[in-house]
C-alpha cells in the first residue's frame, strides 16, 4: 500500500511563504523533496531568532529527522549548493550529510550557463525578461537538446560524489512511499511562472505546477494526496511582465515596506499590489488545491479599505480568466471588490477566532470567490505565527 505525497505549490509568482508550510509540514514527514527549478528559487525559513535561506535544499531539511531530496527535475549549480550549505551550517543545519540526496539525472548549472544568461538578458535591452541571471533557463535548454551534464555523469570521475549520490532517487521515493513513509513535495518559483501556464515569456524554465511534481521526481499521479496552495494576503513580482492588480503608488511602496518584500534570491525589491483572483482560480484550475495558505495578511492590517481583484476588464468586455498573451494581460484594468479593513495588530492571533470580524471576513470572502478552503492564515514572520483555521 502506497502512501500518498503531500504537495506544496505557490499559487502566485513566487515568494509566497511556501518554506514556512513546507516547515511547518515537515514537522511530521520523513522525506520532503524539491521537484524543479534551480537556485533562482528562494525560502525563507524564521525559528526564533535565526532566518535560514534556501535556494537548492528543501526547506524540509531543518526537520533532524527528514530525508531531503532533490530530485532529477532540479538544475544544480555546485557551487552555490556548497555555499548554501556552509551558510546554514553556521546558522546551525546539522547532520545534513546523512539525510540529503540529490538525483544523479539532475542537470548541472555551469558558469558559462550564467554568462549565457546575463549576455542573452542584454541583448533584450528594454524587452528583457528579468531573469535572475543565474544560467537556469540556458541550462533548461540544454537539457532539452540532450547536451547537457548530468550529475551521473560526474560519478566516473568523482568518488566523492559517489559517495554522496549512490541511488536513484526515483527508485528511493518508491521504495518509502510503498513502505508508509510520510512524503512532502516543496515546490519552487509558483504557477504564474510556470513555463507552459505562467505569463509567458515572462516565467521561469520549468513546470512549477502540480506536474513538475510528478515529472521531476518520478512520482505517479495516483500518489499524489494533498496539494496545497500559498497565495500572500496580497500580490507581488520580482523581474518584468504583466501584473494586473499591481499599485505603482504608495500602496504598493506601503506593501514592499511593511512586507519588508526583497528578493531571497535577487535582494531586489518586489512589485507589489491586491490580491488577484482571477489568478488564484486559474492557479487552482490548474493544480487542483485541496486548501490553501493566506501568508502575510498582518501586512494589510493599517489599510481602512481592502480590495480585491475578481475580473479583468479590457476594451470594454469583462473577463474571469487571464490572457495567454502578454501584451493583452499587460494592458488589462482589474474589476475590484472593496472590503472595510481591521485596523489593528493582529500578529498575536493564534486562533482564527482572535483574528477581528473584518479579517475573518477577508478570509472568508477568498474562501467563497476561490471554492476552495483556508487551512492556514499567516499573521508574521515566524514559525509559531500561524493560525490552524481547521
């Protein structure tokens, strides 16, 4: 009897707080994998006083007692993995020697995949596609013209690596989930960046959707359980592309300084607006949510006034879904549904009943527009500042 795998997916374009749920999650999981994308992505994981950055380790490996595992769907650039580890070793990550394996079919990033990256980037000039220039999507592509490297192909020549990557993931997943063991999936980047559903050109190079889950770590689709989706209280983008609901005045200035909304991975800041749902009901279109996660909600707490965006306007014609096209979703206006704020600190909360009429509102209100139910709701930045809504 297989175990069914747990999955977490951003809902938007990334930076969502997915490591908090992943943390929080991984609490009770004995593996936890990432199945795609590589050190462009980034998790932010805050126990007490000590922030842990991740790029290419799942979250998941603060659990003493998970395997981590980074799948053949993930790009690897060593150096960086060697340094993300350093990093957290001195923020103290233990014993990641014994619980970390990484796929021998995953693909390696080298540096001329980053200078490719930075050089392809200026040649666009203004139609740049705002990538983090860290050689992902020339690696992507020679994945898919077959000449690229493999960390398998590193095995002839280096016994240490050998010792570290001596089975096939694939068949390590297999063998636990057949045996009961309790398995979390960690997505990377979100849905809107998604190769084949994001806002293309404007995405990353891989499937951040539900299906990268099954193509990047081996896993058949009837295995998949759970699928959970993180969406923040409101929007942001990191880089170019459309972004409907985006506030280019002082409250998008007011959500990136309050959110204190930076890059993990780029320490740029992030282009910051209300929450779309046009985007979150394609999103779930997409991967199926069985509930979601609402992060960051604290940030709205001085707002008089909430809005939410429930349609695309563009000639004249209203609309539910968003554009294929770029340059038609760059040119839509947002139809928004306005909601009285709560003025006051809700960061103490830790029962949905703590939060204010007007904030369970706002939950519930996303709940009716979305069809799908609220699991978790974020009120700050640390690990115990989650409520349980069920």
């Amino acid at each position: 009897m297989f175990n069914k795998v747990t999955v977490v997916l951003g809902a938007q374009w990334g930076d969502e707080g997915k490591g908090k749920i992943v943390d929080l999650l991984a609490s009770s999981m004995d593996v936890v994998g990432r199945c795609q994308g590589g050190n462009n992505a980034g998790h932010t994981v805050v126990v007490g006083k000590t922030e842990y950055d991740f790029h290419l380790l799942p979250s998941g490996i603060i659990n003493k007692d998970c395997t981590a595992v980074v799948g053949n769907g993930v790009v690897i650039h060593l150096p960086q993995l060697f340094d993300e580890i350093r990093k957290n070793e001195a923020k103290g990550l233990t014993n990641w020697k014994n619980r970390l394996l990484i796929s021998d079919r995953a693909h390696l990033v080298f540096d001329f995949h980053q200078s490719v990256d930075g050089m392809q980037e200026l040649e666009k000039g203004k139609k740049s596609l705002g990538t983090t220039k860290k050689g992902i999507g020339p690696t992507y592509a020679t994945k898919a013209s077959r000449t690229g490297v493999r960390m398998a192909d590193l095995l002839a020549d280096f016994s240490v690596f050998e010792e570290k990557i001596d089975r096939n993931t694939v068949t390590f997943l297999h063998v636990s989930s057949k045996a009961g063991k309790r398995i979390l999936v960690e997505g990377a980047n979100a849905t809107m960046l998604d190769i084949d559903f994001g806002t293309y050109p404007y995405v990353t190079s891989s499937n951040c959707t539900v299906g990268g889950v099954c193509t990047g770590l081996g896993i058949p689709p009837k295995q998949i359980g759970e699928i959970y989706g993180v969406a923040k209280a409101y929007c942001t983008r990191v880089g170019d592309g459309p972004f409907p609901s985006e506030q280019a005045n002082e409250i998008g200035d007011y959500l990136q300084q309050r959110g204190k909304e930076i890059g993990v991975t780029t320490k740029r800041k992030r282009r910051c607006g209300w929450l779309d749902v046009v985007l979150l009901r394609y999103s779930n279109m997409i991967n199926g949510y069985t509930a979601l996660a609402i992060t960051k909600l604290d940030v709205l707490d001085a707002f008089d006034e909430i809005k939410i965006a429930v349609a695309y306007v563009l000639d004249g014609k209203e609309y539910t879904t968003p554009f294929a096209n770029a340059s038609e979703m760059g040119r839509v206006q947002c139809k928004y549904l306005t909601l009285p704020g709560w003025k006051t600190n809700i960061s103490e909360a830790r029962k949905f009943t703590d939060l204010p009429p007007q904030a369970q509102n706002y939950i519930r209100k996303l709940e009716e527009l979305l069809e799908v139910p609220v699991k978790w709701v974020g009120v700050g930045p640390d690990r115990a500042s989650i409520i349980n809504v069920f």
